[in-house]
C-alpha cells in the first residue's frame, strides 16, 4: 500500500518518501534517494504519528531510487492509520497450516 511519509534520516533533514510495502512490524519504503546502511534508526513520521524504526535491508533501483526494508522498533496500535487486522488474520491462518501439514507428513511417515 502507497502512503506518504516523511523520513528522519541521521545528519539529514526530514525528507519525502512512500511505503510500497506495510505490515504491522515494518515496512518497505521508497522513494529515497540517501543511502543508508542496515542497522541505523530512523524516524518514520505520517500525519501525527512518529516512530523509530531500524533498516533491515536496503535496494538500489537506479541512480535516484533506493528501497529500504524497515522494522518497527516498538508496538504500534495502528501507526499506517490502515486496519491491518485481516493481514494478521492471514498470517496466523498460514502459520496454522504450515503446523497441520508438518504434523501430517509426520504422522505419514510413521505410518510408513
């Protein structure tokens, strides 16, 4: 989901980008031009929400683009101003089935 944002980056002044990608821990953030290096914090601002969040990952697209993976540094109720409950749902729902067929090919192979 697209969602502008302003970004603190260390020795820079705040400056525009977007989310390509939201969860409830991160997000994928585009439209920077500074580079930045996994593991440094930065402030994500949107609307009247602040957070820290810490660069997982970071992806030079062309000569004026770059993608950083970013995670929440603390719980946020709902940072995005976005109802991400049904991405949580999902999650959950997958996790349960990864559990259900671990245990079924255990349980075939015993069975064997």
């Amino acid at each position: 989901m697209v969602l502008p944002i302003k970004v603190t980056l260390p020795e820079h002044a705040n400056v525009l980008a977007h989310t390509v990608d939201i969860s409830v821990t991160g997000a994928r953030i585009g439209g920077l031009r500074q580079q930045l290096q996994p593991g440094k914090i930065i402030s994500l601002h949107r609307g009247s929400q602040r957070a820290k969040f810490r660069v997982v990952w970071v992806r030079q697209l062309d000569a004026d683009e770059i993608h950083v993976g970013v995670e929440s540094m603390n719980a946020h109720s709902n940072f995005w101003g976005v109802d991400l409950s049904q991405e949580t749902d999902a999650k959950q729902s997958t996790e349960t089935l990864m559990e259900l067929l671990k245990a079924a090919r255990v349980g075939s192979a015993h069975s064997d």
